[in-house]
C-alpha cells in the first residue's frame, strides 16, 4: 500500500508530511509484537503511536494516530488504566471498550456475583479519547474487576475466538490513517500478525531470555517468512550485550538497539504512572531510535 506522496522523506525533517485524512483509503497496521512477556512490549508500542504522530501529522488535535491494547489479558496490562494514570486526560469512564461485554457474555467463566447492570460502568463508544495526538482504545478500570469475578485466575482465560471477536470489533471502529497494535506476547499470535502491514518484535538483551523464548521467536518469525514487512528491537542494550549470539537466535535481519535508561528516571515514571517518553530525556533517545525505524514504516504506507 502507498498513501504518502514522498517515499523518501527525512523523519527529523521539521515538515508535515501528510496533512489530510482523505489521503488513506484504510489504516496501516502497525502490530508490536514480544518475546515473552516484560521486554517492554507496551511501553515501546505506546511511544511509537505517539512518535509517529509528531513525525508524521503533527495534527494533536484531530488524531491520526490509533493505539490499540491487544493484550489486554496479560497480567502487566490487567491494571492498564491505573499503571498509566490515564485518567490524567481521558475521562475514565468513555473508554472504546469493547472488552467489557466481550467478558460479560462470558457467563460461564464469571462468578454468578457478577451483575454488568449494578457494578459495571459500560463505555460511551462514540467518544474519542484523544491525548498527544493518539487516539487511545485500551481497557478501562472495569477489566481488572471482571477479571477479578472469574471463577479463579487459572480456569479464566481468553480463548482465541474471543480474542479475534476483540480485534475484529476493535479494527472496525478505527477512523485514523495509522494503528498500533500491542499484541504482547507472541506466542500463538500468528493470525494477528498475518492482519499486520509492519510487524516490530521486541527482544531483551539477556542470552537466556532469548534461549527460553524460541517458541515465541518462532510463532513471529512465521510472518517474515511469509514475506511480511518486519523488523526486530532489542530493549534495554547495554555495553557487553552478544550482537552476535542474538543475530543468530532472531535470525538475523534490522535489528535495532534500543538503549536501557537509569532506573532513577524509569522509577519516577513508574512512581507517577507515566509512560517512559513523559520523561524528556528517554523520549529523546526514543525518538533516535524510532527514527532508525523510519524505512520500515514508509515502506508498510
């Protein structure tokens, strides 16, 4: 697909690049995708919504840009409204959650004590919930409490059919030129990558979450050999980290190195529940990373 004018753009160019809606036919898909779980997954797919909104549209009040949490049944993003204080912009109670009547019709997996009517606040759909030129569609602060009702923690999970069900209501209600999905973890994604016109997979630096993750390198790199538009990152570098040993293991490629910010300022983000590019200086290093990137993402528009 080709929708930009320019094929050659510069990204650190302080120019708008694309200034109308009309120019897309539909959205490019964007899908972030994990080795693991807690390699960054989120963190890194937030900011990239929000690099590319001010690389691309620079159009904060009228969003081009969609983040879309898909992995909303994973225990790190079970808490998603309260990790991040999204109350701060977006008003807690008009989330597009399609997620909570996705749970609720799930009567049988969910305590009979459940009652959607009395103790669920259900989203206003029509709203836009826009911040920092991102139009944000994650789970609200009703998913922590349905999930707290199921039967028990180890019964309770989101089969693949629900899971597409989500994606497929989620996608219908994208309006922006752009979309990025956090699929989290990778393993067993394969039909959601195969939706997908650029996949970032994230790596950690460390030999033995690599060694102990190749069911999830695998499941992703099913995409690329399809022929699909993908490359890898590896959060958290540092010096001393083996470029060589993790070439091999994610089978070569563009990788890039994303490097790994003080603890200090990563702990203020997560005393405040702020997202790491809230914080100017990671932001920055962000933004040269992301820039890097550039090729891969004109290449999906």
């Amino acid at each position: 697909m080709h929708y930009l004018t320019s094929n050659n753009m510069n990204p650190s160019d302080n120019r708008e690049v694309v200034n109308s809606i009309n120019s897309f036919d539909t959205s490019v898909k964007i899908g972030v995708v994990g080795i693991g779980n807690n390699v960054g997954t989120t963190e890194i797919a937030a900011s990239l919504s929000v690099w590319i909104s001010e690389r691309y549209f620079f159009a904060f009040g009228d969003p081009k840009v969609s983040f879309i949490e898909m992995a909303f049944f994973e225990s790190s993003n079970m808490q998603f409204f309260k990790r991040y204080g999204m109350g701060r912009f977006l008003d807690r109670y008009s989330f597009q959650d399609v997620l909570t009547s996705l749970l609720i019709s799930e009567k049988d997996e969910l305590s009979p004590n459940l009652s959607p009517k009395s103790e669920v606040i259900l989203p206003e759909m029509q709203k836009s919930n826009s911040w920092s030129g991102v139009n944000w569609m994650v789970p609200g602060e009703n998913l922590p409490y349905l999930f707290g009702a199921a039967l028990s923690v180890s019964t309770f999970s989101i089969s693949g059919k629900k899971l597409s069900s989500a994606y497929d209501t989620l996608k219908s209600m994208i309006s922006t030129p752009v979309a990025v999905f956090d699929l989290g973890r990778g393993l067993g994604k394969e039909y959601l990558l195969a939706e997908m016109d650029l996949v970032i997979g994230i790596a950690g630096p460390n030999n033995s979450i690599l060694h102990n993750r190749v069911n999830d390198i695998r499941s992703i790199e099913t995409y690329r050999k399809q022929g699909g538009n993908m490359m890898w990152t590896v959060n958290a570098s540092s010096d001393g980290i083996d470029k060589k040993y993790i070439r091999k293991m994610l089978a070569g490629g563009q990788i890039i190195y994303i490097p790994k910010f003080e603890d200090r300022r990563v702990l203020q983000c997560d005393s405040k529940m702020r997202f790491l590019f809230e914080d100017d200086f990671i932001k920055s290093e962000l933004w040269k990373s992301f820039d890097r990137i550039s090729g891969f993402f004109e290449r999906a528009i």
